[in-house]
C-alpha cells in the first residue's frame, strides 16, 4: 500500500496496474490516476486459433509452476477453443506437466477444496503452494521429483473454475 500511495503521487506515473484484494483495488482507484485494478487471484488464460500453441503453452507452465502457482497473477485455469485444443494439451505436456484423470481429479478436488454450506467451496489453506510431486502423491500417484505442474481437464462448472 506504501508503493501504491507513493506511485500515485509521482507526477511522472499516468497508469496504474495492480491486482490483490479489495483494499489494493481500492487503493488504486483513489489514486487520481488511470487504473487497472483486479480482485484477488485466479486470472484466466484463453488459447484461441491465433496462438503460438506452442509459445503459449511454455508461457503458460512457466507462469503456473512459478513458485508452486502461489502468485495472485498467476495462470490458475486455462480455456483453450477446440482448434487449438489438443495442441496445447500436447504442448503442455510436453513442457512436463502431469495430466490427471478425472478419478484422480475428484480425489484432489476432495484434498485442496472443503465443501461449504450450499454449492460453495473454499480453499483448504493446507495445500497452498504444495509441491506437483506432494499433489500427486496425494491422489495416489508416485510424484516425479522433477514434476512442477499438475493439470487436469475440467468443465466450465467445476469448483476448479468456479
């Protein structure tokens, strides 16, 4: 917050972009600057035809597997249309990331998710930045220590998503 409050004062600052909780967005928008303000994590990447499948993919498992995907700007969920679709799931393997099933998808949406009264879900605190090889270890499969990404194939409802 000290950061935002001295940017806003610099008079050669004209943008501001910052994403966090409610407060760093709020903090932005009283800066009297133009602002790029986003709430807190989980930032969506789409993979449309116009892609370098391959480029984005490598951009993709470099951002989520940064520092066990504990960054709020982060890549959390990827949409890719379905031209572009199974290159970009080859490409990611490719980069090393671990593709689970969906047995083992509902094993770790059980572990890192708790249920919430109605259709809610909150994170379980306890897995937060935990190592691929932990996750997989987890849901019953031997982690490769080098692993840095696990990701799973999920529906636009999933609590993954949501």
């Amino acid at each position: 917050m000290d950061a935002v409050h001295q940017l806003s004062e610099n008079p050669k600052v004209r943008l501001m972009v910052g994403t966090g909780g409610m407060g760093m967005v709020n903090a932005l928008l009283r800066s009297g600057k133009k602002c790029v303000g986003a709430g807190a994590g989980n930032p969506p990447v789409i993979v449309d035809e116009t892609a370098d499948v391959e480029l984005a993919a490598r951009k993709i498992y470099e951002g989520a597997s940064f520092d066990n995907n504990i960054l709020c700007f982060a890549e959390k969920e990827v949409f890719a249309v379905q031209d572009v679709y199974d290159g970009l799931l080859f490409s990611l393997r490719k980069q090393g990331a671990h593709l689970i099933t969906p047995e083992q998808t509902r094993k770790l949406t059980e572990i890192v998710l708790k249920a919430q009264p109605g259709d809610g879900y909150e994170v379980n605190k306890d897995w937060v930045g935990q190592d691929a090889t932990r996750i997989l270890d987890a849901i019953g499969l031997q982690g490769d220590p080098k692993c840095r990404l696990v990701i799973c194939e999920v529906d636009a409802n999933h609590p993954f998503v949501t």
